[in-house]
C-alpha cells in the first residue's frame, strides 16, 4: 500500500481544533506501524547522505494522528 498524506490537525491554546495548512509538506510511503489513531509513514524513496559521510540510503518516518480506520500497516 502506498499513501500520500498532506497536513495534520492540533488544537490551538484554548483547545479548539485547527486545521494544518495542506500545502508545501506531506511524504509519499509506505504505514509501517498503525497504533490506535497513529500511523508511522516511511518514505517510499531514499535520500543519499554519503557525500556527509553519513548514510547512503535514509528515509524519512513520520508519526501522523486521527489517521482513517480503514488504513493497514505493511505485514
């Protein structure tokens, strides 16, 4: 399953729930894990740190809330 998710909701200081803007940020991977309302997302495409003489291959990971029910984590 691939999935592309764009944005995230919190609630302001009074408790009020707002909408994150939707524009600009988001990744495009694979649900590793699904807890409750959670899903972990992991890039489906790596970013190559070697010329930092770090990592060849990092993906990004992502922790997202009050994800959809019917979503499933890879197996």
């Amino acid at each position: 399953m691939s999935l592309s998710l764009f944005g995230c909701s919190s609630n302001d200081i009074n408790g009020n729930k707002q909408q994150a803007p939707t524009t600009g940020t988001g990744i495009t991977g694979y649900v590793m894990k699904k807890e409750n309302d959670r899903i972990l997302v992991i890039s489906s495409e790596s970013k190559d740190f070697s010329a930092n003489g770090v990592v060849q291959e990092f993906y990004d990971a992502i922790w997202f809330t009050e994800a959809p029910k019917d979503i499933t984590e890879l197996i």
